[in-house]
C-alpha cells in the first residue's frame, strides 16, 4: 500500500523462533497489500470496487473491513468515510488493522515484547531490546529530521495522520475538498485500526477535530494546527512535547 513495514522482536527467544515469526508478519503484511492495496488493479478491493466481486463473494477480511469501515464511519459522524474519493479506499483503517492482527498473532506464538511499525503508525508490546518501555517519536511535521511528541509505554497503539508527507490527501467529506486547519493528528489508544481511523477523521474535521478528540473515551490525541499550535491530552501517555525546531508554539 506504499508504505514501509519494520518490525522488531525483543523476546529471548532462538533465532530460528525469531526469524519464523517475523516472516509470519511480512507474509501477512504482503497478503494485505494484495487484496487491499488501490494501487493495484488486481487487487479484491479494486475488482470489488468496480462490481467485478459480489459482497457474498468477498473474503472474510474484506467483510470485516467493510463493516469496520461502515461503524467507523458512524463513530465520526461521517468523517471517516471510505467512499470520500468517490471510490472505495479503506487504506485508512486498513494498514492500522493489518499492523494490529500482527501483533495479536506475535502475541498469541508467545512473542510479547515487540514493536511493528506500518508506515509510522506503530503498535507496541512488552518492552523494548533494553528492558525499558518503547519510546516512541511523532515525526515533527515541518522537519523530517526532528520530533515534536516522544511516547512512552508497554501497550500502545500510535497512529499519525498528516499533511507533510503526501500533502493534503485527507478530504472532507462534506465539502468533497482537502482537509485543512491541521497538519499532524496523533491518536493513542489499544487497537490501531480504530487508531489510525481515528487520525484520520479528526484531521478531515480540520480544527473541528480538537473538540471531538477531546470528547473522544479512551484515546489520548496530539495535534498541530497548520499554523503551528500544538495541543495533547492529559491522558497522553508519558507524553512530553519537544522543543519545536519549526515552527510551532506553545
């Protein structure tokens, strides 16, 4: 789906363990973009898209999107909405989701301490290599280089959704326009496919979105303002704002 997978098993456990289990994920991770992926044509989202699948045809994992995607779109009062583009793309429930169902099954093989990484939304367990919580960095949204939100935590779902990478490709669904207002939207909670559909619908909300993120239970937010401001919840876990190299605000 255009986007980096990493992954990282912090359990002491025998190579050939490790290795079986990381291939696991990146087959999962490959099955995913092959029937997700809008990128290819081939792909059953795409050929259910263009009514070449029935619904009762669908494989169990595309039903399961398509409802996930049908009760998130109600969750936000339509700001999540996979039909936005005029066309199906559920990639913003989708790679949170895949990310999520790979952690679930390193879980349950008995890997408990890891960190998988889809394109920078990242769902961690256990602890790091150093026996320490994961840290994780949000990506400061005008200098790749930087950081503006360092997480820590050992049971955390981390999705961003921005502006500074593929520009304003979020829509707002009522206005059929770019999304404005907000540049970077990071959502915390334990399940990263409602995370990362999370991001995403507050950043089509545009500066709507800080008030629905501050009545949403469950979920700590981090969010900068396309001119700068920065806002988090208290719920944010051992949050700490970094000095914004540019150019954010207090």
């Amino acid at each position: 789906m255009g986007t980096a997978i990493t992954l990282d098993l912090a359990d002491d456990l025998p190579a050939a363990t490790l290795n079986e289990l990381a291939d696991e994920v990146f087959a999962w991770m490959r099955e995913v973009d092959a029937r997700f992926s809008t990128y290819r044509p081939d792909s059953e989202v795409c050929r259910f898209d263009r009514g070449e699948v029935l619904l009762s045809e669908a494989s169990a994992e595309l039903r399961f999107v398509l409802e996930a995607c049908a009760d998130l779109w109600g969750d936000t009062d339509g700001f999540f909405d996979a039909y936005a583009t005029g066309r199906l793309d559920p990639s913003g429930f989708v790679k949170g989701w895949a990310a999520q169902v790979a952690s679930d099954r390193l879980l349950a093989a008995g890997a408990a301490n890891h960190c998988v990484n889809a394109g920078g939304d990242v769902r961690v367990r256990g602890l790091a290599p150093s026996g320490a919580p994961w840290r994780i960095g949000i990506r400061h949204p005008w200098d790749a280089m930087a950081t503006c939100l360092v997480l820590t935590g050992t049971d955390l779902a981390v999705a961003t959704s921005g502006v500074y990478e593929r520009g304003r490709h979020v829509l707002d669904p009522r206005r059929g326009a770019p999304a404005s207002g907000l540049r970077s939207v990071t959502v915390v909670g334990t399940d990263l496919g409602v995370a990362d559909a999370y991001a995403t619908a507050a950043l089509a909300m545009g500066v709507a979105g800080l008030g629905w993120l501050d009545r949403l239970d469950g979920h700590g937010h981090a969010v900068v303002t396309d001119d700068g401001r920065q806002y988090h919840s208290a719920d944010v876990p051992a949050g700490r704002l970094a000095p914004p190299a540019s150019p954010l605000v207090d």
